[in-house]
C-alpha cells in the first residue's frame, strides 16, 4: 500500500485532536516563559517549537514504513534500545541520574524510545506463539521481557518510566486471551506488598487469596505455591521499602499525608493543588498565574503543567483536555477491536495503554492521587525527547489501525 492511499485511509482526527493538545501545550508554555526571553533560543518553548521537526518525520515515517518490517525487525530493535540504556553511564549524570545521553547541547533518553519497542516486541511475541493460555507458565517469558528493561531503567534511577514499561503487560496479557485467575496472580504480588505494611489489611487479603485460590480448581501444589510466596513477598516488605531511596519513600508517605513535610517533599503537592483549585472554573486568565509566575509551583514546564493549565484557564481547559484524552484513546481501542490482524491490534492496544498510563499517573500526582513521578503528559508537556517518542507512537498507532497487505 503506497503512502498516500495509507494517509486517505488513516484517522486523520488522531492527528487533529493531538494538535489541539500541542496547541494547549504551547500556550501554556509561552505563558510560563513571559517575563524573560520568551523568544529567545535559551527558551523552552521556542526549544518545543524545534522539537516538532523532529517529532513530524518520525509520525510521517511510522505512519509509513510497512507493518511486516515492523514485525520482522521488532527483536533487533528492542535489543539495541535496550543496549542504548547503558550509555548514559558513559557520560556524566544530568540532575544525578544517569537517564540522558547528551549530545552537545541536547539530551536524549533512551528510556522513552524503550517504552514502545518494548510494546511492538511483545505484540511480535504474543501474536506469533499463539499462547497457550490456560497455562500460566507461558506467561513467563513476557514477564521477564518487560521486567529486564524496567528494572535497569529503574536504577538509573527513573521509577516513573519503569513503572510505564511495565503498566501494558497486564492489558496485552488479557487483550490476547489469558485467563483472568493468571492475570490475578500477576498482580497478586503487588497487593500482597502494599497490603504487609498493616497487620490486619495483609491478613485480610491473605484470606481473599485463599478463597480466590480454592475455587480455581487448581492443583493443590499450584495453590500452596501461590499462597505462600504472596506470605513471603508481604515479608520482604520491609526489605523493598528500605531498598528505596529516602526522596522515594517521602513521596509515598505525602502521599498519605500532604501536611507530613509541607516545605520539602509536600512542597510540589501542595503548590500544584493551589494551583489548580484557584483557577476555579474559568481560571485567572492567561499569563496571570500566581503559582506560576512567582515560580512556587516547580517543573511548570514538563512534570506539573497540567497544573498550570488549571491555575490560568481553570475547570473547563483541565475538562476539555481530558475529553480530548478520553475521545483519543476510546478510539484507539475501538480500531484496536476491529483489527483484524492480530499483531496491529496488539500494538495498538499497547500503545493506548502507554499514553493512557501517561496520562493517570501526571494527572493523578499533580492532585495527590498518586506519588510525584517524573512523568510528562502527552503532547502538553515539554519535553524533547518525549514529543519525539509521543508522535512516533501516534504514526505508529495510526499505521496499525489501517487494514492492508503489507
């Protein structure tokens, strides 16, 4: 199929709801700036202006390269994006970490690039093995596929984005078929984590997991073994929370309480949701940000813009934007469903549970609904790298969702 029959048969609205939220993006950005060089190259949103070039030839290439070198190339790819995670440790750490490679004065992160190919491997790997899914060891290599990336990004340290990388297995997993008793016992782990730091909320969901457990039928070794490595998981709790760094932990428990450390580790928090709630339902007005322009709310720019957005045009923008959101990615699982191609539609899937776990975790941290990740919110936040990797998904998405013979 030639490019132009593949762009009259695309969903051209992805690409004009995307550019609604670029254009939310940009006036927030030009607004934060206002006051200094605002078009000056040291700026960041005349930097986010240079990112679209970039950013619109790897869509256009996406959009275009066809879907069986897509698949046949999947596993060389994900290996040298995973070798490329490694190279930042070559350099010097950027803000301590070891997440950018930097190339003179632009930085790039290997682990954006990772979070898709991630997505196209296991879409390659699920269609072409056609699981046996009635049996959860099959399940294995997947999760140790997701797990090796996530945990080296991890220590890098960049828990956001290792958290991204993991967050669609779960939605392929059950998008391709599997039993939803082997999607429960992958997610059992996690609960049986969080639920040890109380006696009695561990005791409780150890009792949940019995029951679940007796009325699966299983074997009687399948459910012991179940049972108690979820009790040895809740015992290494203890261990996982002091493998933690002390900035980590905080966040955790501002997260359960927002007054705990008001000038420190609340301080983002507690600026964000002033923000937001002082905009009211219309907002202050462009450029007339408190929060903003005085410079107590931090990362106004990439992490906390959704903030911004919310001081300076209010309820109605932060709705608006989420309508936009919500149209976007109900469509994309929508073509999801009726592709009748197994791997597109896995890729599509993936790709949607990518931008949609984007989207939870920014929003949800900016009103403490979550712990603060380094997260950026799709086509909003600056970011060049991001922008880069956010279009390739779209190409990506959209050239999936196109049936054809290539």
């Amino acid at each position: 199929m030639n490019f132009y029959k593949k762009l009259q048969e695309a969903p051209l609205h992805w690409l004009v709801l995307v550019f609604i939220l670029n254009g939310f993006g940009l006036i927030t950005l030009y607004s934060i700036s206002q006051g200094g060089a605002s078009f000056s190259f040291s700026s960041r949103f005349v930097k986010f202006l240079f990112w679209f070039f970039p950013a619109f030839g790897a869509f256009f290439f996406f959009l275009a390269i066809p879907k069986r070198l897509i698949h046949e190339y999947s596993y060389i790819a994900v290996v040298f994006a995973f070798a490329s995670l490694f190279l930042p440790y070559l350099t010097d750490p950027v803000a301590g970490t070891y997440r950018w490679i930097s190339m003179g004065s632009v930085n790039f992160q290997p682990a954006e690039v990772m979070k898709w190919l991630v997505v196209i491997a296991l879409a390659r790997y699920l269609s072409d093995h056609r699981l046996q899914l009635k049996k959860v060891q099959s399940l294995f290599v997947p999760i140790i596929a997701v797990m090796i990336p996530a945990g080296v990004i991890a220590k890098q340290p960049d828990l956001g984005s290792a958290v991204i990388i993991v967050a669609p297995l779960i939605p392929l997993l059950y998008w391709v078929g599997a039993k939803p008793l082997h999607i429960f016992l992958l997610l059992a782990p996690i609960f049986s984590i969080i639920t040890a730091f109380n006696y009695y909320t561990f005791t409780v969901w150890m009792i949940f997991i019995a029951v679940i457990l007796f009325f699966s039928q299983s074997t009687l070794r399948v459910m012991l073994a179940n049972f108690f490595g979820n009790v040895f998981l809740g015992l290494l709790t203890p261990v996982i929370w002091n493998s933690l760094r002390a900035y980590q932990k905080e966040r955790v428990l501002v997260l359960l309480d927002v007054t705990r450390d008001p000038l420190g580790a609340a301080y983002q928090v507690i600026q964000s949701q002033t923000a937001i709630g002082s905009g009211g339902l219309w907002g202050k007005g462009f450029g007339h940000g408190t929060q903003t322009h005085l410079k107590f709310l931090p990362e106004q720019e990439t992490d906390f813009i959704f903030s911004v957005i919310g001081e300076e045009f209010g309820f109605i923008a932060v709705a608006f934007i989420l309508v936009l959101f919500a149209f976007l990615l109900l469509d994309m699982i929508q073509r999801a469903y009726k592709t009748s191609e197994r791997f597109p539609s896995l890729v599509l899937f993936g790709i949607t549970a990518l931008f949609m776990s984007h989207i939870f975790v920014n929003v949800g941290m900016t009103v403490n609904l979550l712990p603060v990740k380094g997260l950026p919110l799709p086509f909003i936040s600056y970011g060049g790298t991001f922008l880069v990797s956010c279009y390739a998904m779209l190409g990506l998405a959209m050239n999936m969702s196109i049936e054809s013979t290539d």
